[in-house]
C-alpha cells in the first residue's frame, strides 16, 4: 500500500513526539503535566482509555487519569517512535511504544504498549490519544490501580505530583 506523505506535517509529528517524550522523561512531574494541557487540542481533544470503551472528550475526565498514570505504570520510558501523515485529513499520526512495570496481585509485570495521536496539522496539538497495553495480566493491574486513583479524585484526594 503507498501511503501518502506530507513533509510538514511529518515535521509536526516529529516535533510532537519528541516533545511528549521529553516531558516524560525529564523526572520533574508537576513540570510534565503542567505541559500535559497545553499538549492537547482544546475542545477537540478525545482519550481512548484500554480500560473503557467509550473516549473521554471532558479535560474534567481525562487530565486526572492521565495525571495518575505513571503512579500506575511505574517507570514508564519510551523505546520508541513512529511518525505517519494523513495529508487529507492535515493530521500527524505519532505511534510512541513504552515499556512499565505494573503491580498485580503484589507481583511486578512489565506492561508493554503504545500511545497512539493524532496531531492537528496547523497547531501541533494532539486531538487524540488512544492507548493500548499487554499482556492482559497488566490491564488488569492497570484497571485496579487506575480504579484506586480514580476514586481518589472523587473523593477529593488527588495523589501526590
């Protein structure tokens, strides 16, 4: 199949996912997820969770899972990128694999997965994420952990940045 390229909006996806990259990696998490917001589409924005079937298209709904996440997925890193264009629709595809660890039933699995955007081709902003995880064991581990969190927020008890 030949897919078509678009040489700017390769270079938006590049300087997406290099972005993102860096503000997982910079160890500083009140500074990455003070990024997190301004990474993200604005109204347009949809988070598809692998533990929910319906996306979450509410800041009110998504900034708090993606916030809690690397408490869950313990030393999230990423091992890998993958950058694609869709010219018609002025988007960069960005593919991002990550490597984690995630505690189940006390046993530390490591969680192998991927992050999967669609960047705006006119503002370099994600206006989608969809995130997928395997082996099973860890989307279990993922669900109980992420469930804690989540209860935490309602309850008004965010954890710690």
């Amino acid at each position: 199949m030949d897919l078509p390229s678009d040489p700017r909006l390769y270079q938006v996806g590049t300087e997406f996912a290099s972005k993102w990259i860096k503000m997982f990696s910079a160890g500083d998490e009140k500074g990455c997820f003070s990024g997190l917001t301004h990474a993200m589409e604005e109204g347009k924005f949809k988070f598809y969770s692998p533990l929910v079937n319906k996306p979450y298209s509410k800041k009110i709904g998504y900034v708090p899972i993606l916030m809690s996440v690397t408490k869950v997925l313990k030393g999230l890193h990423y091992v890998g990128a993958f950058v694609g264009t869709d010219k018609a629709a002025n988007k960069a595809k960005v593919v991002l694999h990550f490597n984690a660890m995630v505690t189940k039933d006390g046993k530390e699995l490591k969680a192998d997965g991927v992050d999967i955007f669609e960047v705006d081709g006119n503002t370099g902003k994600a206006t989608q994420l969809m995130v997928m995880v395997r082996p099973f064991g860890v989307t279990i581990g993922l669900r109980d952990g992420m469930g804690a969190m989540i209860e935490a927020f309602k309850n008004g008890k965010a954890p710690k940045l």
